[in-house]
C-alpha cells in the first residue's frame, strides 16, 4: 500500500496519452479503468499550439473521457496573469491558440509583455526581433513554458526555450515561467490535496517529474513520447517510478489501491 493514499492524479497530455493525432497505445482503456476509482485526476499540459477547446475537441475524437474543466493548461495559467496584471502583450503563439486570448492582445500602442509559447510559424527573424525590441523597450519577458522539445510523429522537433532562452541572452532580462514545472501551477491543479497525496504521470522527466517531485508529489515517468533513454538518471531525486507507458502506471496505481478492474 502507499505510505499515504492518493487522491489526485495528474496526467499530462501530449506524449504520455497521445502524440498529434495518434493515442497511445491502451492510453484510453487505461483511463477509463482510472476513472471507475474515486481520484480526482486533472490533464495538465504546457501545450500551447491549441487552444483548450481545439485540445478538448482533439482527445475527444481519439476517444478519451474528459470534461473541459478538467484540463489545467498553461494557456489559461497565462491568461489569468495576463488578466490579473491588466497587461497588453505581445503573443507569440500560433493561431489556433489565440483564442483563449482573445481581446488581451495589444493591438495598437506599446506591448508591455512578450508572451511566448510553441508557435512555430512566429519563430521567424523578423518577429523575433520585434519581440527583442519590445523587450528592450521595458516589456517584460513571459514564457508560457520553455520546453527544450516535444515529440511529433515524424521525430524530436525544437520546443519554445531556445527562442526564450535566445530573447534573454540578447535583451538581457530573465523571462517568467508560467506552466509546469512551476510550483503554483502544480498547486493550483490539485487545489486543496496535499502534494504527498498526488501523483503525476507525463513523458518529461523536467518539467513534470522533477516539477512534481520538487513539491512532493510522486513523479511517475512514462517512456513514450519524448522520453529519451537514461532521463530517468537526468534528475534528483529520480523519478518515483519509471513506467513503458501510461497504461503501466494506470496499472500499478490501481494495484496500490487495491482495485482489480
């Protein structure tokens, strides 16, 4: 048995239930067996190339049972900064992710911010140097998170930290962290569980194993997605456990709880 019994699961989304348009194999008969429990899970995810609703829409299709409420995203993390600071930024986010800013853009004036997460189509020369212009205008530097990479199906493609990392050598300023592994945003998903009582599942063994594991929580690490051989030794302390995939996790917690589904 746990030394301290679960009572919330956190799963991450892209690379631990599903890649792009593909679920993972067993990842949607294992959350289902998950959800027959009485654990509170929530899907925390930094992805920021979708809005919330375009995610809701995508999971839905690959066939897993979610509610919107149940996703925690750095999206909407930003946004409430955004809102909570009545900032006017400049959003470096690719199109399908701007509608959960809408109305929050600077449309005209000096942007105050410069928020970026994956967007792809805006890390370009010249939209970059408008952002660094910004920056050294007194705008502040916000990353929604700052992924070395993420997996697509055609291999390990550049996540948003280089370009973070590049704005801040150049404007010489610190960016902001939003999303995972930032402790508030973990706190905020379990609300008012205790971390010891929490147990998160994703593919990144930084920003959702060592994040989770920094406030407490059990880290379980799945090998799909952009799990690279020999992460589990890249962090300390290590994972609390390292899993093939989702499926094995969902097995072992059930185990734990001593359910037999």
């Amino acid at each position: 048995m746990l030394k301290t019994m679960a009572k919330a699961v956190l799963i991450d989304l892209s690379g631990t239930l599903h890649i792009e348009d593909q679920a993972v194999a067993g990842a949607v008969e294992a959350l289902q067996k998950l959800r027959k429990t009485n654990l509170q899970i929530k899907f925390v995810t930094n992805t920021t190339k979708e809005s919330k609703s375009y995610l809701y829409n995508r999971l839905r299709k690959l066939g897993f049972e979610l509610s919107p409420d149940e996703i925690h995203s750095s999206l909407g993390a930003a946004r409430s900064l955004i809102v909570a600071r009545n900032l006017k930024p400049m959003l470096l986010l690719e199109p399908e992710a701007l509608e959960d800013f809408e109305g929050l853009q600077c449309t005209d004036g000096k942007p105050d911010a410069v928020v970026i997460g994956l967007a792809p189509s805006e890390f370009h020369y010249e939209k970059l140097t408008e952002a660094f212009r910004c920056l050294l205008g007194g705008a502040r530097l916000i990353g929604i998170h700052a992924a070395k990479y993420y997996k697509r199906p055609d291999g390990l493609a550049l996540g948003p930290g280089c370009f973070l990392k590049g704005l801040e050598y150049s404007a010489q300023c610190e960016a902001e962290l939003v999303g995972k592994p930032n402790p508030v945003f973990f706190r905020s998903a379990i609300c008012d569980i205790l971390p010891e009582e929490s147990i998160m599942i994703g593919d990144d063994v930084h920003d959702d194993i060592a994040g989770a594991v920094k406030i407490g929580m059990r880290g379980y690490l799945v090998q799909t997605g952009k799990y690279r051989s020999g992460d589990e030794s890249r962090i300390s302390p290590h994972p609390t456990a390292v899993f093939p995939s989702f499926v094995e996790a969902v097995a072992h917690i059930l185990n734990e709880l001593n359910y037999s589904l």
